[in-house]
C-alpha cells in the first residue's frame, strides 16, 4: 500500500473507531502485512534469520490467511539478542525510544520505537480513551510507577503542549503507601481515574466517605493486571464510575479495549494483528489460548507473531456494538499480588521486582512467591549463568530491602514451572491473594 494511502488510512481510523468499515480494515492489514514481512526480510537479521530457517519468504505471505505459516516470536527468543539483531537496518538502535520494564512482567525485555511510532501508537491508545467519553481538557491522574521521560521521545511538540499546561495528566507513584496515593488523588481531584488494576483497587478500599465524596472521576480506566468482578464492582462503588478495562503491553501499548456496551473487549484491529492459539492454531468464539501478536505500525523494531505470555478467550469477528473490530471475551493477565511484610509494611510487588531486575542484568524470566510473612522465595531462569558474586549480590539486596525479619531464597531453574491454569502470577503471596478462590476454568 503506497504511504500516502497508509497515512491517509491510518488518520481517518484515529480520528474515529468507526471511520473504517469491516471490508476496508481487512485490506489494510493484508496489504500492511506483506510490507512488514519483506521489510523484517530484508532489514532485521533476527527475522531473516528466523524466516531462512522455516523456509519461508516475503513471497509465502500475501495476507493475514497466510500468517499461520509464520514461527511463533516468544520473549526468550529476543531477550539475549543486542539491539541490532532486533531493529531494522539503516535504523539507528541509539537513537530510539527504549522502554525500560518494570520488573513487574516477569520477563524483562526492552522495546524500541521511533519518535513517530511512540505518537502514532499513543494515538490509538487515546482513541479507545475517548471512546469512554474523555475530553482533551481533562484533569487525568494515573496511579502507577512512573517513568522518566527518555531524552529521546522529547521534542518540540511535546515541549511546547507542556508549556501550555498539556496535557492535564498527572502521574501518581503506586510504590508509596495507599494513604499518601489517597491524600494525593483528593488535591488533585481527576475527572478521569487511571492505573494499575491493583493499586486502584487498594486505593478504592482505603479511601473513606469524606474522600469518596471528593474523589467523583467521570470513568475510571484500569490496564496492566487482572481485573476481577469483585474488584470492578469496588472500584466503581467508591468513585461512583464506571470501570472500563484497556489490555495493554510495553510491546504493542494496546493490544484491546473494552467496548462501553458489550463489555467484550475490541480488538485494536487497524494496530495490530491478534491471534488466540492453542497449538499455534485460532480457537473458536468462546474457546481459550494463548496471546500472539503482530503490530502493523512497529517497523524498527518489529513484532510478528510475538507471544505475550496472556491468556484470552477469543470472542465474536464482530462486535454487538455495531464497531467495526474483533472482540475477545476476557484476558487473564499478570496477577501481581501486594506483600505484607512482617515490619508491617504492605509493599506493591513492582518495587521489590524493580530492585531485582536492576541488579541483576543476567535474568531472563522469573516469579517471587511470598510462602509465608517471613519467606520470600525468587525462582528465576537465567540467561546466562550469574556466578556467587551476582548471586550474593542480588540476595544482599533484595534481603536489604525486605528487612532482617523476611528470609529471602533464590533458586535457579532451567525453565518455570507453567500455572495449571496458564496465568502469569509473576508475584504470588500465599499470605492472602485478591486472586485466590477464583474459578478460572471459566471465562471472568
Ligand atoms: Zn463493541
């Protein structure tokens, strides 16, 4: 597809849901796709090496039917690559946009864009946003760990809104304790609500009548975690919102949205590619997999067929609401659950998770399991192996942290056991679990 009609496409979806009809959608991604797979062929080693060895060329892909010919991208398979396997040649890996992880998804991995990539995908995040009534002039806050501003993705645009006092959006650190997020949210008084599922949810049950009644945000919308039922209807009970859920990842930024009248979720059909597979293949409506993706708008570091590591039910190929995208049911997630430390401290997972993933740069994957008040055990695959420095290294400090009354153990493994049910708890507390006595054979 020439650029221009891509742009032109591409603007006219941003600037409605609904711009685009079925038929149209369809088009763009046969046509985005053959251009992603001859550019990741010709541009990024780590695909061409992928596809040499499957025996499949640009040639083989005319469309999203031919997608199922293409090997499946796992996390692992990119985590010990150098940034110029993964990004595409002529590219310049230092100059782009690198997001930092949190620690929280249980898999670290950096993922680069370019300044025009990170506005384009803001864009389709901020367009479901909208759809859930948000207005350009909103007070936001979003209670979550904040980030600093990658010298990278700061340019004139974006300096100059600042200077106007745009956008209205005010970052809530979720690592400081409940009440202090409580006091903060109450001076700061948001139209719209937003954070991690979790944190959300805590702050929702601290906050008392008085700050309720200050606390009045037109809708709340949660990403990041699980959302249960339970948690919804709590959320929504203490700010007097509605809840809406986003499905997000620092891969694609948002993978779906849920629909304000079906409560399935649409699928971010223009953005990307999403598959739910059980042995590499599509269930049907109502049935369970595995996440994989493939973005159409990431082409310096691209994604195809990359498996998030989520469990989804697929839903209908359209949505009751009349939009023209895809739906999937429900999305199980991380479940990160908060730790009660004996010192009385009540402690969101990411910060512990934080502490582990920067001081130890040899990890691959790995989950932190609190057995009981006292015991705190990390299971990690590393991807290479830490000699007894490092090892000693990350328990002094990690120990530092959780205090001389919490025993803190590592253990090494070749590969983590898999949840019976297929979740992703990447922080499990046995001491008490928003997640535990859910029935999770059956769609949320
Ligand atoms: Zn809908």
């Amino acid at each position: 597809m020439p650029l221009h009609r891509t742009a032109l496409f591409t603007l006219r979806s941003l600037l409605s849901e609904r711009a685009a009809t079925r038929v149209e959608i369809e088009a763009f991604r046969d046509a985005r796709l053959r251009e992603l797979i001859r550019h990741a062929w010709e541009r990024v080693p780590y695909y061409r090496g992928l596809f040499e060895r499957h025996g499949i060329t640009p040639r083989d892909i005319r469309g999203v039917a031919d997608l199922a010919a293409l090997p499946l991208t796992s996390k692992r398979d990119l985590q010990g690559l150098s940034p110029e396997d993964v990004t595409a040649r002529g590219v310049n890996a230092a100059k782009l946009i690198t997001h930092p992880t949190s620690g929280s998804t249980g898999q670290p991995l950096a993922v680069r864009r370019t300044w025009r990539e990170e506005r384009l995908l803001n864009a389709f995040r901020r367009r479901a946003v909208r759809t859930y009534g948000r207005r350009a002039m909103d007070r936001v806050a979003y209670v979550g760990i904040p980030v600093a501003l990658d010298p990278r993705n700061d340019r004139l645009p974006q300096r100059l809104l600042r200077r106007v006092g745009l956008p209205r959006f005010t970052v809530v650190d979720c690592l400081q304790p409940i009440p202090t997020i409580v006091r903060r949210l109450c001076e700061l008084r948001p139209e719209v609500l937003s954070g991690v599922a979790g944190a959300l949810w805590r702050v929702a049950l601290a906050a008392g009548a008085a700050e309720r009644a200050r606390l009045r945000p037109r809708f709340v919308h949660v990403g990041g975690e699980v959302l249960l039922p339970a948690m919804r209807r709590q959320i929504s009970e203490a700010f007097g919102a509605p809840v809406y859920d986003i499905y997000g990842s620092h891969e694609f930024n948002i993978l779906a949205w849920q629909c304000r009248q079906s409560s399935e979720f649409h699928v971010c059909d223009d953005l990307l590619i999403l598959e739910v597979v059980r042995d590499g293949r599509p269930v049907a409506p109502g049935q369970r997999g595995e996440v994989v993706a493939t973005s159409l708008h990431s082409f310096a570091m691209p994604f195809i067929r990359f498996r998030l590591g989520d469990v989804a039910t697929q839903g209908e190929s359209t949505c009751a609401c009349g939009c023209p995208f895809s739906t999937i049911r429900s999305i199980a997630g991380r479940m990160n659950d908060y730790l009660s430390l004996p010192d009385g401290r009540l402690v969101h997972p990411a910060e512990i998770l934080g502490i582990v993933v920067r001081n130890a740069s040899w990890l691959g994957e790995y989950r932190m399991v609190q057995e009981r008040l006292d015991r705190v055990l990390l299971r990690a695959v590393p991807l290479v192996p830490p000699s007894s420095d490092q090892i000693a290294h990350l328990c002094h400090v990690v120990s530092g942290f959780l205090g001389p009354a919490v025993h803190f153990e590592l253990t090494l493994l070749e590969e983590l056991p898999l949840e019976p049910s297929g979740k992703t708890r990447v922080a499990r507390s046995l001491v008490g679990s928003i997640y535990d006595g859910v029935e999770w054979s059956s769609p949320f």
